[in-house]
C-alpha cells in the first residue's frame, strides 16, 4: 500500500527498510508478494470479525467494532512490513490504480497486481473458512466475508446478545459515498506518510510507514466506516465475497451492492485522494 517511498520505478531500485533490492527480478516476484500480502491481509481482518463473532470464549462485549477497527489496522501493518520490499505492498487494487494514474507506476503492471491481489484474497478467506469452520457450521455460514447486507449482526453468532446494536441501515448511495470518502482519505494518508517532503522523516522514516498505514486503516474505520461497513479495497471486499458465496454464504450477490461502494467507490476515491494530494498539497511542501 505504499508508494514512491518504498517503490522508485525512475531509479529502478525497490527501497526497503534495510536498503535498495533491484527491480531484475521482474513482475513475477512482485505479484507472488501481492498474493502473499493480500492473503495476509484478509486472513487476519476476516479472521478478527470471525473472531468476535464466533469465538465462544468472548463474553458478549467481545464484538465491539473498536476491536474490529484495529484488528485490520494491524493485518494492513503485518502485511506491508512482510512484502514492502518486493512489490511495495499495494495489496489494493484501488491503490494500485491510483499510484497509476499518479504516474508513479507502470500501467503495465496494473492487472497483473491486481489478479494477485484477488487470488490472495480469496486464499485469506479459505485461511479464515479452514480456522473457524466449527464455528461457521454451527451459526449457518454467515457473512464474515465482506461488507454490505449481513456484515453487521447485532449478536454474536454463538448466541449472546452484544452491548449494543447497529441503529438503521445505511442506502446504497449513503454506502457509496463512505467508500468514496474512506478510500480517497486512505490515499490521501499514504501519499503523505511516504512523501519525504511531508513529516515522515519526524514519524520515524520508512521503518514506521506500514505501522502508521496500519493506524490510518484503524481511524478510518473508527471514523468514517460504520456506514458501509468499510471495504476501503475492491479486493478485500470481492475476494472473500466470491469465496463466501461459494462455501454457502446467502445474499452476498443479491442486488448490485457488491460491485457499487466496495468496487467503484472505492477506486473512484483512490484517484481522488491521489489528485487532492498532488494538486492541492504536494505543491506547497518544501522543495526536496
């Protein structure tokens, strides 16, 4: 989910935490590292939702969006900091097409990213489906998948009621709209945090990058995320949707949710959040 900080496409030279790793080794070892990375990623984010929805030693609080919020926050750090130095961890295909249309990465490479970066979702979900199957079996296969219809429960899986229940539901457009808004503030806060122009030296350089990303994915999702459910990442969202549909999950297609705020608002607000920095932001920082 990085940009330039971690990948330099003009140098030809991949940075990493501890130096420079050349771009020789092609798009094949990049891909394989989207797949890697966006597995880790759902694998842990699904898994936490699964976690607090199904885990029978939680008492009833134990579902509680916070836990949720940072659960994904973390598993965005653990997979930028494992694949950073290869791909530059997009691990997003709303990040990969707005760090193109930026013009810092080749439209070459844009498919190929993001078939990984489904594959990788959808083997993260098969990750959460073999860990918590017991459980899935037992409350009838429900939504841990991916946002939208079902995503929201107002109890735990296993019977308990929870501290609190969702007020209302949210229209399609009002959804569309928060993956608007969250994605364009995701990439907002990736340009900046991996400008060195910007305060990320002040942050602690490129060592601290994927765990202040992590913490951007958690505010966003403690902020702006409760309309929609805050897929923020076409991948995230339709990897494990497919995947949830064919293991048994009901309604996941139902309507045209699944291919509205999580898939076209999330990529329309990648590219927003990439020409907001770069034409409003970017200008009035100090030259380098």
């Amino acid at each position: 989910m990085l940009c330039e900080k971690f990948i330099n496409y003009e140098s030809k030279n991949i940075i990493t935490n501890g130096g420079f790793m050349s771009e020789e080794n092609g798009i094949g070892g990049k891909v394989l590292a989207e797949i890697i990375g966006t597995f880790l990623l759902i694998i842990m984010g699904d898994g936490v939702v699964a976690n607090v929805g199904l885990a029978p030693r939680l008492a009833p609080p134990g579902y509680d969006w916070v836990t949720i919020c940072f659960g994904w926050g973390l598993a965005v750090a653990v997979a930028v900091y494992v694949t950073g130095g290869i791909s530059g961890a997009h691990i997003n295909p709303a990040v990969t097409i707005a760090m193109a249309v930026r013009g810092k990465f080749p439209w070459k490479d844009v498919v190929p990213y993001i078939i990984g970066q489904f594959i990788g979702a959808f083997l993260g979900a098969a990750g959460v489906y073999l860990i918590y199957y017991d459980g899935l079996v037992a409350a009838g296969m429900p939504n841990v998948w991916c946002t939208g219809p079902g995503s929201i429960f107002s109890k735990t899986y296993w019977g308990a009621a929870v501290s609190a229940t969702p007020v209302g539901t949210y229209s399609i457009a009002t959804c569309f709209i928060a993956e608007v808004v969250g994605t364009m503030l995701l990439l907002l806060g990736i340009c900046a945090l991996t400008d060195e122009r910007n305060l990320v030296k002040g942050a602690g350089g490129v060592g601290s990058t994927p765990l202040l990303i992590g913490i951007l994915v958690a505010t966003i999702g403690l902020t702006v995320g409760g309309a929609s459910g805050w897929a923020i990442n076409p991948a995230r969202d339709l990897g494990p949707r497919i995947f949830g549909a064919l293991v048994g999950t009901k309604g996941l297609f139902d309507g045209w949710y699944w291919i509205g705020p999580p898939v076209i608002g999330a990529i329309i607000g990648g590219i927003l959040g990439v020409l907001i920095y770069d034409y409003l932001v970017a200008p009035y920082l100090p030259k380098e």
